[in-house]
C-alpha cells in the first residue's frame, strides 16, 4: 500500500546540522521527513507546496520565550517560523509545582502550535531559599531549571541545587547577574548611563555571577547553561571554561547581536531590556561569540504591556518582543557578517535543539517534519500592527527587516501560512 505524502517541491533546501544547502524536493509523511529529493518507493505526492524562491529550513528553536498569553504568544512563535520553544519559570505563578507545568504542557498541546518545552523553578516561588521538587517538576515535563532573573544569593543552596540537578542528569540554567552589583541599576555603567543620569550595572554583576556559576558546576560537575551573556568579559570567562573541557553552554538575546548602549538615544523604553545593552566593543565581542559557535541565540521573548513601557526608563518593565524578529535579525547578522547561511541558521536551529536535548533542528529523513520556509529577499516593516505578539515592545519599531516567514509546519501540518 503506498503512503501518501506531503510534497515541498523548488525549495532552497538548508539543514544547519549536516550543512546541507541546495535546491531539491522535500517529502512529508507521517509527520516525519521521509525523504528528500526524488520520493522512496512506495510513497506518492497526495498534495504539493511550490516553494519556488524559498528557503526550507528546520523550525526555529528558541531557547527562551515568555508566554504571557499561551494562544497569542505561540501564535506569534510560529509566525516567526519557531516550532519548538523553552518557557523561563517566570509565569504568573512560577512553574514550582508539577500540576502547573502540567496544565501549561497540556494548554500548549490542545492548541497544536508551537511546541513547549517548560523550565522548571530551580526554588520554590523562585524565591532562593527552598529548592523546588525538582524530580516531579521533571516528571511533569520541565526538561531543565532555572531562576530565570531572580538570583540565589546564599551560594550554598545553589551548590546544593547543582548537586542534585548533577545526580539526575537534570540541565541548570543560570541568568548570571549577581543582584548586590545589579541593586537599582537599570542601564549599562558607562558614558550613556552617566549622560542621561541613570543607574548603572556593572559588567563586573555579570562575571562575578559567572565565575561564582563556574566555580560551584566545576565542584558538581552539572550539566550548566549561561543564558544572555551580555559583555566581551563575561564571553571571556565562557570561552576559557570550554578550552579546560568544562560542560557548558550559553546563548546571546539577538537584541545585543545589534544594538549597544548608544541605542537607548534618549530614554526609550523599549531599550530597557535585562541585561543591558552594552557598549558597541561587548556586542561586537558577543557576535564574535556566536559566529565562533561559543553561544547559541535566543529571542529573549518578553512581551510587555504599553502601560509597562509608558513610563520613565528607569521605572519602565525590561523586556522586548522578540519572537517574530529572530529570524530576519539573524539573516541581517549573518549579512553584516558575511556567513553562510546554513551556519547561521544552526545557531537558532540545530544548536539550541542540542542544549535543550530535544529532537528538533534537523531536516535529515525521519526527523520530526518542523519545518520554516521563508523568503529571504521580503522587506516588511516592525509596527504595531505587523506584529502577531501581545506585547509591541521592541526597540526595532519602524526598522525594516528582511526575511519573512511564507509557511510554518509541525508535523507536517501547516499551523501558519502568509
């Protein structure tokens, strides 16, 4: 009996992971990718996509993306060609109890859209100073934990926290700010923060928290990610951790891949973001970091209210939307760059997928079909309106981008056309 199958036909075919890039025919079956170029025998083409001047690559991973509103946020995540996504602890509760994480694995599947994969609460109410359950969070679907801005100070209850996420093979992600350093600071410490008379953040709040993280998973031997690294020193520390053959990974928010502490011009809101931009030396130190492959890229999605942003700098909420924006802001890095496309794009496919130990990032047959075809010649402009996210909170309103998703599929099945 013959299956029938899913055609993607004229496509630009690009697999970051195997570094595949050429023009071929892409088959579909089972949700899974049975094939690709001519069809194996046995399978027939029951309906066919053109893709003609597009570009097929696996669906986007994100390793960090707010959900403030499951639908409309993961409605967004797969307007922006994301399939597979990792939801901070941070919710409204934090993710501390199995049934929580429960019911939002259960939300986002009912919903089919893009898939979630939950960061369990590394202490209760994310608090720092009882650890959470980790073992029936983990049961529960998280498949790592994590204090996502909130830091744990007393550094005996994280080495206790690394110790049994160590002994069950369970991922800890740190957000490295130390919180004394970082007390009321709200942007860079450097020549904008002094002009405009706001309170600064030392680089030093991200590499002491660095090195206290290394020091303790070193000790423990935990499976460490560093999340938005965001200065030249803290980059630093990561790369000479991995040459001593630590196990460690990290990611960069794609807005510090572009923007600097210039960019907050005269107090915009929608650069109030955590970390804070840098000077243009750390970002250039952290673009070096990802075309190296020393970190992965995330969107940093955090939407936010207007009522939120509609304040003075230094009270507004940090944050920008970014889920929708990773795909064009990663082809305009790779432009400035001057990089291959397929490597770009495995820093927002196939590397993230390996730091998050799911099965995703790949178009190699028998693969989950999760697939993005975009146009990579498309120009359209970042509004309010363009954007399918609740928050319109981004410090590229009115920029330009190129690069759009045409079509999202999970599975196999189209979950988002243009």
């Amino acid at each position: 009996m013959k299956k029938q199958a899913l055609q993607i036909r004229n496509a630009r075919l690009i697999d970051p992971k195997s570094g595949f890039d050429g023009l071929g025919d892409l088959f579909i079956a089972e949700g899974r990718i049975a094939a690709i170029g001519p069809p194996p025998t046995g399978l027939t083409a029951a309906r066919q996509i053109d893709a003609a001047g597009l570009i097929a690559c696996p669906g986007l991973v994100d390793l960090s993306s707010r959900l403030g509103g499951i639908e409309p946020e993961l409605n967004a995540a797969v307007a922006g060609g994301v399939t597979s996504l990792a939801c901070p602890p941070d919710t409204k509760p934090p993710l501390d109890e199995p049934g929580l994480v429960e019911r939002l694995v259960r939300r986002s599947a009912t919903l089919g859209l893009a898939r979630v994969y939950p960061i369990g609460a590394l202490t209760q109410q994310l608090a720092g100073e009882k650890l959470a359950e980790m073992n029936g969070l983990a049961r529960a679907g998280c498949i790592g934990f994590s204090q996502a801005r909130q830091a744990i100070v007393d550094t005996q209850l994280l080495l206790r926290a690394m110790q049994y996420a160590a002994t069950f093979g369970y991922a800890v992600r740190l957000r490295p700010q130390d919180q004394f350093l970082a007390r009321e600071g709200t942007a860079h410490d450097g020549e904008v923060a002094a002009r405009l008379g706001l309170a600064g953040i030392p680089v030093a709040a991200e590499t002491v928290a660095i090195a206290t993280a290394l020091q303790l998973a070193s000790q423990t031997g935990v499976r460490l990610h560093l999340s938005r690294l965001s200065s030249a020193a803290g980059v630093a520390l990561v790369r000479a951790a991995k040459a001593s053959g630590m196990q460690l990974s990290c990611d960069v928010a794609i807005h510090h891949l572009h923007l600097s502490e210039m960019d907050i011009g005269y107090f915009d809101s929608n650069a109030r973001l955590d970390p804070p931009l840098r000077s243009a030396s750390d970002r250039d130190a952290l673009r070096t970091a990802v075309r190296e492959g020393l970190a992965a890229i995330c969107s940093d999605h955090t939407p936010v209210d207007a009522d939120g942003k509609q304040l003075p700098f230094a009270e507004a909420l940090p944050g920008a939307t970014g889920v929708e924006l990773l795909l064009p802001l990663t082809l305009q890095w790779a432009a400035q760059e001057k990089l291959p496309l397929a490597l770009a794009l495995a820093r927002i496919t196939c590397d993230p997928a390996g730091i998050l130990g799911i099965e995703a990032g790949s178009l190699a047959v028998g693969s989950p079909a999760d697939i993005c075809l975009f146009d990579p010649e498309e120009c359209w402009r970042v509004t309010p309106e363009t954007l399918r996210s609740q928050g319109k909170n981004t410090p590229f309103l009115g920029y330009q981008m190129s690069g759009r998703v045409r079509m999202t599929l999970i599975d196999g099945r189209i979950v988002f056309a243009a």
